[in-house]
C-alpha cells in the first residue's frame, strides 16, 4: 500500500505542479554558464561515485582481506564484483589509515545516488527545450521527495546494518539537491525542433541512458570489477553523445509540420510530468505494484498527449482529423518497433532499465520518424 500511496501521490503532485508557468531564459551561448549546468554536475557526481568505488575497494581489500560477505549477505545477487588488479592491489597495501574508509560501504553511495538522478533528468530536459528544463527545474523538490521516498523504501526492506544511517542520509540528500538544483543556470538549449531535431535528442538521451547504465552496473551495484567489460560501449557511448551535443549548437532546424510538432509538444509535456512520479513508478514494478505503476504512467501519457495536441491545434491549419489519425498510426508504428527490439535485440546488460530503454527509443524513433514521413507527403500534396 505504500508503494501504491507514492504512485499516486507523486502523479497527483506532478499534475497539480507542471502546468505553473516558469520563466525562461534562452541559450546565449556563454561558456561559464556550463558550470553550473545539470550536465556538469552530473559529471561531478559521477566522478565522485568512482572515486567511492575505488576507495570502498581499498578498505575491503586493507580492512576485510578482501571478502565483502560481511554485507553482501544483506543484499541481493549482483552485486560486490571487485577490482583484484595489481594497481588496486598496490594502492590498498600503501593507502594511509584505510580503516577510516568505512562510510564508503553503503553510506556515501546514499547520498550520491539522488543527485545523480535528479541531474540525469534535468540534463535531458535541457537538451529539449528551455521551458521543459524550467519547469523541470520548479519540480526539483517534489522530485526529491518522492525519490528520497522510494529509496528509503527499499533500503527498508534490505534492511542491514546501515540502513538507518542511510536512511538518514538520504533525507539529508533530498534537502541538500534541490537547493543545488537552484544554483544551476537557467538557460537551456535551443528547442529541438523538426523531425531532425528529435532525433538528435533521441539519440543524446538514448547515449546518456548507456552511460547511466554502465555506472548503474559498475558502481551504484559495487561492480567496479565489470568496469573493463563496459569500459569500449561506456566510450561508444560517451563520445556519441559529446558529437551529438556539440552539433545540436549548430544544427541547422527547420519549423517542423502538425504531426512531428504534436510529437514534440507531447513528449515536452511527459518529461515534465513524468519527472516527479519517474521513480516511484519504476520501482512499482518490483515492489508489488505493477498495476498502479502502469495506471499511473498511462495517465501521464494521456495528459501529456492532451497537452500538446491543445498547443497544436491553437497553430493548426487544414484537417486536424487528418493527421490526427496519421499521428494514431505513427504512434502504432512505435508500438510495432518496441515489439520487433524486444524480440530481435537482447540489451547486453540484463537490468529492467536496459530493455525500458530499448524500448522507450525504439517507440520514439519510429513514431517520429512515420509523423516526419506524414509531413513531408503533407507539403507535397501542397506544391
């Protein structure tokens, strides 16, 4: 019943919050305000979850001779693979007082993992539009509440020696990151437009989905021993996205047609009302929930679409009726694309996030790309 509470009540918060219209500031290109951007901030998070990793390593091979059962028994399989190679091994033997070192297991990890997810949203929200990354930015703190919420869930039910302590600390995480949230800069990328446009973005958010699943496996589960195995995809995917980002500055975009446009509206909407409920949400899945999990990300869907069709059909022009049953078959083509990756492709790393992922690009690209088609047959019926 818990779970189901957060559901619903995250839903509620986002649904009541998102439609409060924050002020943007557009893109002016200056190289200071990425310092303060969700995009380096997730960076210093990640950077400091590997830097935990490398120590907690040191203090169970100096400490605990190397046996981490001690915790694992408390958590489920999958996790604890180590790092046993010689400079690991030569940096544990010469770390100064490694006893000191004991918060690493569990505890840091408690306070990082917020921020990083908070940051990974927001950084997608800003690569689709300055408002979407405003009104993201307003919902910082229900967001961390309703994460916080379902972390200290979990940690609950894994109950072992830390968890009060992380419980704790996480609550301390939900005060402290939207307050940094605040601090970051308010310009945002120019608005991806056009069927070009939202293909960029499916492919930086697709390339950022990869690399948040490689430090997922490699660090937040303590598998810094799986880091060579995910080190060649980790930088695939790392160096798709900084191309991808460095060339959405430039791009040149075009004024997209109704269909590609009511997909572009609708999916800013969802990433605004999807943040808050985001979590609590997929953590329905496994936690006895899955039917109030997928009622509530249905409901998001449908608001969303409403949404953005209302902000359309205020442009429009010519047979709304018309495109509107293209958009119906585009949305059936994305259904179809979801089925032929889930049977076609198994998604190297065996997580649910991994095959969410697939899926969630499969349906993106193909609905956009049967709506950019509907376009563009549009505008040559018209010539």
């Amino acid at each position: 019943m818990i779970v189901h509470a957060l559901i619903a009540g995250s839903v509620v918060a986002a649904l009541a919050l998102a439609r409060r219209k924050p002020v943007t500031r557009e893109p002016r290109g200056s190289r200071a305000s990425w310092w303060r951007s969700p995009e380096a901030a997730l960076a210093l998070v990640t950077c400091l979850i590997y830097a935990n990793q490398v120590l907690f390593t040191v203090y169970i091979l100096s400490v605990r001779g190397g046996d981490v059962s001690f915790v694992a028994r408390h958590l489920p399989d999958g996790w604890f693979s180590l790092a046993r190679g010689p400079a690991m091994q030569a940096l544990a033997a010469s770390f100064p007082l490694p006893e000191l070192l004991a918060p690493t297991v569990l505890r840091v990890q408690a306070f990082l993992e917020l921020p990083f997810v908070v940051f990974a949203y927001l950084s997608v929200c800003r690569w689709f539009s300055p408002g979407v990354y405003a009104r993201a930015l307003r919902l910082a703190w229900p967001a961390s509440a309703a994460y916080t919420a379902i972390f200290c869930l979990v940690e609950w039910q894994l109950f072992h020696p830390y968890t009060v302590q992380d419980v704790i600390i996480r609550v301390v995480a939900a005060a402290v990151v939207p307050l940094w949230a605040a601090r970051l800069t308010r310009e945002g990328w120019a608005r991806a437009t056009g069927l070009s446009g939202l293909l960029l973005f499916a492919l930086s958010t697709a390339a950022l989905g990869a690399l948040v699943l490689v430090v997922y496996d490699t660090a937040l589960l303590y598998n810094l021993g799986h880091l060579g195995a995910q080190a060649i995809p980790g930088m695939a995917a790392l160096v798709v996205l900084a191309a991808v980002r460095y060339g959405a500055r430039s791009f040149p975009w075009r004024p997209p047609g109704h269909r590609v446009d009511a997909v572009g509206h609708s999916f800013g909407w969802f990433l605004v009302l999807f943040f808050v409920p985001a979590l609590p949400i997929r953590y329905g899945l496994s936690l006895g929930a899955p039917h109030a999990a997928a009622g509530g990300a249905v409901l998001v869907v449908l608001v969303a679409l409403v949404y953005g069709l209302r902000d359309v059909f205020a442009q429009a022009t010519g047979r709304p009726v018309v495109w509107l049953s293209q958009l119906a078959v585009a949305c059936a083509a994305g259904v179809g694309g979801v089925a032929a990756v889930t049977q076609a492709a198994t998604p190297p790393a065996g997580h649910p996030e991994a095959r969410l992922l697939w899926a969630a690009a499969a349906f993106f690209v193909c609905l956009v790309g049967v709506c950019g088609l509907f376009d563009r047959l549009s505008a040559e019926e018209r010539t």
